[in-house]
C-alpha cells in the first residue's frame, strides 16, 4: 500500500510491504518555485548540449506496442542488456545528454521501486537499469536524464492512491541516483486529476534544485503552453515555426526565458504516426524475431536535415527517439544509423 497524509506543506507518504515493512518518504510541498525570468547560467548549461537520446526503453520492445498495457513483469526480460553499448552509441552521434523512459505507459519501472513490484526486481532481468544507466552516462560523458510518465487517471492506469503513488516513484527517482540536471515529465492530461503541475515542479526543484524540468506539451510546435510551470518549451514532432522560436514566453501576467527542445524520432514502422514529416514513425525499436512488425531507421540524412532545421528556427536542443530493440542491445543498423549522422551533423551544412 502506498498512502498519503498532509502535515503542513509536508506531503507524508507511508509505503506499507506485504509482509509488513514500512517505508516513510517526506517530500516538502510547501516551497514554491517558479521557471527563470531571464536565461541562467542553469539553462545556459542545458542549451549548451544542443543533441541528446531520448532513450524510448521499457515494456514496450517485448510486446510491440508503443501504449502497453501489460501488467506482467516478466514479460520485460532482455538478454543481452548492453547500457555500456547505448551510451558509447549516443555518444559517437555527437551527442550530450539522454533521455531515459523509466516509467512509460504500462507504468513498468526500469528501477527496483518500493512501491510496487510492476518493476524490474520481479522482472525477467533485474538489473537496475536506471541506476546503470546514470552511471554510464556520467562514466562516458553525458547528462544523464529521466522521463517518466505521470498516468494515474481514470483515462489510463487509474488507481485510488494514484497521487501518492506518483509523488513517491518521483521521489525515488529524485533521491536514489545523485543529481539529475533533467526531469522531462509526459502526459500530464492523464494525470492523477488531484495532483497539479505546481507540486510536481516543486517537489523536483525543492530535491534537485539543479534539475531543469520539462512538461510535455504534446503535438505541436511551441506555440502552445499547456502545462506550467516549465522551465522548457518542447515541440514533440515539430520544430518550431517557421517565424523562429521566442524564449521570452508570458504566461498568466507574468515573463519568463523559456528555450526550445525539438523532439524527433529515428524510427520508421508500418501503420506508424502519421504526423512525422519523414513517414510513419514510432518512438520505440522493434527488433525482427517477435510476432510484431519491426521497425527500421530512419535515413541519417533525412534526420541530419530535420536537426539542422529545428536549430535554424531557435530550438536550442533536439532530442531524438533512438533505442535498444528487446534484446537490451542496439541493432547494427541504429548504431550505423547515429554514427552516421554523427558524421553528418559534424561536416557543414
């Protein structure tokens, strides 16, 4: 069982083990924060990566769909997990942080939660790939970054602790794996509908007060804030307009520097997104010898020229869907696939 109470501004969640442990998580929600006014040496910092991997890594490479439902952990169980080998990948591209999906739609964990047991200690594999993950991208000399999806409504995964449930995974993550320059938050729309955008943003910059926090704003590019606070303006698919993007972004009567991440993937499936510029798209690899259609990458030139694109409008970084298949390895043809565009994007345009 995981329950909250409410001491003050102090959120008290009580995760309760079958056999009867308790574990007790105290996350201050009274301390307000709110995104820069004007451009930090923090957001400096981040706009500084310009390239990063959005690491789209879950339960998803063992059942062929990019919105899994599964609820069985054993069904997550690669054989040749290589964290070393994704990392070494991302960085011969060029570049310099990566996303990693910790928890996406089937609210499988990718790290040894307290919980639940829909992590990767009941798993086929139980090796904690966040924690080696982090690791090895500070080992090789990249950002290390989580995602991790905030479903817990009646529209997907509802639950009646769901809150709680939330806040304490977020917790975990905050606090187990050293500091993290960045937290990108997904689906907010599903959402625990009595958890706010505030007291995410807060407790994540209250625990890592070094962190850049991203919201999701879905489809589009840029024009639109649906969720605040953020400290970054992101276009999922869509560089920003043509016009360029504007950091400097009023929202509710008050100015804020809000740089941009064009969000891009690297895959081509049949029956795919049809909204991807490319052609139909996935975020997840699928690799061949399952019952499910593969995917297959992108040309490095045709993403070389969407990169360069979302930079000439103003995106200050582009993150880009790219991943082992359900093996836990890269396939050849995805590591030739960013050694490629490495080689592109480092010759001039």
């Amino acid at each position: 069982m995981v329950k909250e109470t409410r001491e003050g501004g102090v959120s008290v969640i009580r995760i309760t083990a079958k056999k009867g442990a308790e574990r007790i998580y105290r996350i201050d929600l009274s301390l307000r924060h709110t995104p820069a006014a004007a451009k930090n040496a923090l957001l400096k910092k981040w706009e500084s990566w310009r390239l990063g991997a959005f690491v789209c890594y879950n339960s998803n490479q063992f059942t062929g769909s990019e919105l899994c439902n599964t609820s069985d952990p054993k069904i997550y169980n690669p054989r040749h997990l290589d964290v070393a080998g994704w990392v070494k990948a991302f960085k011969d591209a060029g570049m310099k942080y990566a996303v990693l999906t910790t928890r996406h739609n089937s609210g499988f964990l990718l790290w040894n939660s307290a919980t639940t047991d829909f992590d990767v200690a009941s798993s086929g594999n139980t090796t904690d790939v966040c924690r080696k993950f982090v690791n090895e991208c500070r080992r090789q000399g990249l950002a290390p970054a989580f995602y991790y999806g905030l479903w817990g409504s009646q529209h997907r995964k509802p639950h009646p602790d769901a809150r709680a449930i939330v806040l304490a995974q977020l917790y975990e993550l905050a606090t187990q794996f050293g500091e993290i320059p960045y937290f990108w938050l997904d689906m907010m729309n599903w959402a625990p509908p009595d958890l706010s955008v505030q007291e995410i943003y807060d407790e994540l910059k209250t625990l890592q007060p070094k962190a850049v926090i991203a919201f999701n704003q879905h489809v589009q590019d840029g024009s639109k804030i649906r969720y605040s606070p953020t400290d970054v303006v992101n276009g999922e698919l869509m560089p920003p307009p043509a016009t360029g993007h504007n950091p400097s972004r009023t929202v509710e009567g008050k100015t804020y520097y809000l740089p941009f991440e064009y969000s891009l993937v690297s895959q081509s499936r049949p029956g795919g997104y049809k909204y991807d510029v490319l052609g139909p798209s996935c975020w997840f690899t699928y690799g061949d010898g399952k019952g499910f259609a593969p995917s297959r990458p992108f040309p490095a030139e045709a993403l070389a020229r969407q990169i360069r694109l979302g930079w000439s409008r103003g995106a200050a970084n582009v993150l880009l869907a790219t991943a082992p298949d359900y093996t836990g390895r890269m396939r050849c043809e995805d590591v030739e696939q960013l050694r490629q565009l490495g080689r592109i994007l480092r010759e001039k345009p």
